[in-house]
C-alpha cells in the first residue's frame, strides 16, 4: 500500500479532544473557483457612535444606560438566550424527550473605543479584558446551578456579530452542553489511562513536530490543530496544564494577552482586513467536580478561505456527514507563521 502523503492524498483526521473526524482533501485546492465574492470590510471605525447600543453613556435596546465605563463593561444580556427564572423540569412522552434549561447570558465590552478591535488593542488592555473573563468564570461558575460557563466572541458581520464595536459574550447554564461533554469525555479517558493532561501530551507532540505552530511564548503556544476543520482554524495553549483561565497567575495573564493580541494580528494581516472568527474559551464545567483532567484552551473558527471576501460554508457534504476541508492544517500554520507581527493598518 502507498503511505499516506499529507499533501496529495485525500484522509480523514481524529480530533482526540472531541472523539470526530475531518475529512481533508489537499488536492482539491487546485479546482477553479466561481464562488461567491464579497467586499473586503476596508472602512475605519470611529472610537464613539451615537447610535451604538454599546459604547459608554448610550442607551441600549431595552432602554438601559451604559455607565461612562473606562476599560470594561459587563451586563446581562437584554435579549438573553437562557433565563435564570425558568423552568428546568423534565419532559417525556413516548420517544419525544426534553428538559427545561436555566442560565445567563452576559454581553462583555472589551474597551470604550468604538474603533478597535483585540488585535489593535494595548496588550494591558486585553488583560483587563482577561481579568473580566476569570472574574465571570469565578462567579458564574460559583452559583448553585451553573455547572458550564461558556465565554465566546463572534467577530465580524459575516459570523453573526450584530454590532462592531469590540465585544463578546457569557452565556451560563444549568447543564454540559455538547461540545464541552466530548472533551470532558475524551480527556477524562485519557487522564484515567496515563494520569497525564492530554492537551499537554498533544502539545508536546507539536512542538517536537513544528510544522503546525503559528508562535510561542514563554506560557502559551498558538498552533492550527492537526484536526483543524475552518481554513485557518487556530488553538491557544496554555503550556502548564490548568483546568480554567482563573488559575493563571500574573505572568501567565499577560502572557495570554500577548500573544492573543499576536495571534489576532497575524489573522488580521493574512488578507490585510478586520479577520472575522468565532472564539471560545474551553474550560472545566463548573459542576462541582474536580476535574483535573481538564486543560483549558481557546480555540478561532474563521470562516475565511482564499481572500478577504472568499468564505467557507459548513454545506452538502458537511452538514449530511462531515466536515471538511482543503488546504492543510500544516499549509496554514505556515502562512499565519509567516505573517508580519505589526498589524497592517499601523504599517503605512
Ligand atoms: P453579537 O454581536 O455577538 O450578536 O452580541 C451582541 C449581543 O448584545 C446580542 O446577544 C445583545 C444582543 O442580544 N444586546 C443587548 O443585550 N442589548 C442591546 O441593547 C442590543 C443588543
């Protein structure tokens, strides 16, 4: 039999963290394209808008103010997925099942300035947007029927994000959702059998390896995982093993801001354009148990192929059997790589 060739040879990849595969088809990025194309988001935002529901001082949709917040702000939602006062009772009638499911939803102001975006924030600015993050972990995460608290950003219009200003989410609930029970899953099984995290073994693995690490600092390490299913799919990774982001320590804070900051800008700089993603922080359920075989990470789905304006779609195939994708995971790392470290707009 040939051996497998990374670069010419259709294969499907394991994601250990989730138990699912990838199918990768490398040779197809030779195909002609006759894709959609959109226009490159190229406009610059000013650092306040009078009709933003989230800059400092405004009134918002459901008629609150915004205080004159000088960094961060955090409120709930005013449209909130989950309620906190709701039903959680169970439903059952023959083969029909359901459950009734409580939470919050938080909405998190990274920075007053209307204008920016993480990447062009001060690294001191992005750990105060961290510190913010651990506080809510801590807090949410501490009251009675929260066992899950999931921190996200949607980024870009083409992801979701009904609004520029920089801004994330917090949604909190009363059980593990799916994505959160796989991993919990697959890194239990894994911690039973070699008392040893995963996500740490794995890491060891791509930095003996290389080709898939985007960059490094002296706590964290950006890489495109193995199993990476958007285009230029990317994971943050805490080098000591910690079950969530409130166990960092000083060092290791400003350590996450930098290189999410650095990170960011590589994504900015690929097709010199404000890099639409989704990013989520993993972390340990807040469930009441230990869990020491969990080890946080943040992980940025871009839906961005070719170009500013040449997008992936989960369609056909994918959304019937499963993901997939063209251009490896070791073709991305080395173009992200390859990327200056100053943001493109402060280069001219
Ligand atoms: P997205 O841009 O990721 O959609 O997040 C913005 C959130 O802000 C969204 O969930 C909330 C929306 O419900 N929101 C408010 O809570 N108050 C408002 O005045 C407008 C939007």
């Amino acid at each position: 039999m040939q051996s497998l060739d990374f670069h010419e040879h259709p294969h499907r990849r394991y994601n250990i963290l989730t138990g699912e595969w990838v199918l990768v088809s490398p040779h197809r990025t030779k195909r002609p394209w006759q894709g959609k194309v959109e226009k490159a988001d190229t406009s610059r935002k000013a650092s306040y808008d009078a009709t933003c529901y989230l800059c400092p001082g405004n009134e918002r949709a459901g008629g609150f103010q915004n205080p004159n917040y000088p960094d961060t702000f955090v409120f709930t939602n005013d449209f909130a997925a989950l309620l906190e006062v709701s039903s959680d009772a169970p439903f059952q009638q023959g083969l029909l099942q359901a459950k009734g499911e409580r939470g919050i939803c938080k909405v998190v102001c990274f920075s007053p300035n209307h204008g920016l975006t993480l990447p062009q924030m001060e690294v001191a600015a992005i750990g105060k947007v961290i510190e913010l993050w651990q506080a809510q972990y801590l807090e949410l995460g501490a009251i009675d029927f929260i066992q899950h608290v999931q921190i996200f950003e949607n980024k870009g219009e083409i992801m979701g994000c009904s609004n520029p200003h920089p801004h994330g989410q917090i949604w909190a609930q009363s059980t593990i959702p799916q994505e959160t029970r796989l991993k919990t899953i697959q890194q239990k099984q894994y911690w039973k059998e070699n008392q040893r995290s995963l996500l740490g073994d794995y890491l060891a693995q791509e930095l003996k390896e290389g080709s898939r690490i985007v960059l490094e600092n002296e706590e964290f390490v950006a890489l495109v995982p193995f199993w990476a299913i958007w285009p230029y799919e990317a994971m943050i990774i805490p080098r000591r093993p910690m079950r969530h982001i409130a166990e960092m320590n000083e060092l290791e804070k400003n350590a996450f801001a930098q290189i999410l900051k650095a990170l960011t800008i590589r994504f900015d700089n690929l097709f010199e354009t404000s890099f639409p993603y989704s990013a989520g922080i993993h972390q340990a359920p807040t469930d009441g148990l230990e869990h020491p075989e969990w080890h946080w990470h943040m992980s940025f789905y871009p839906p961005l192929l070719r170009s500013a304006t040449v997008k992936k779609f989960m369609v056909g195939y994918e959304l019937f059997a499963e993901p997939q994708r063209d251009v490896t995971a070791e073709y991305a790392a080395e173009r992200l790589r390859g990327l200056a470290e100053i943001h493109y707009s402060a280069m001219v």
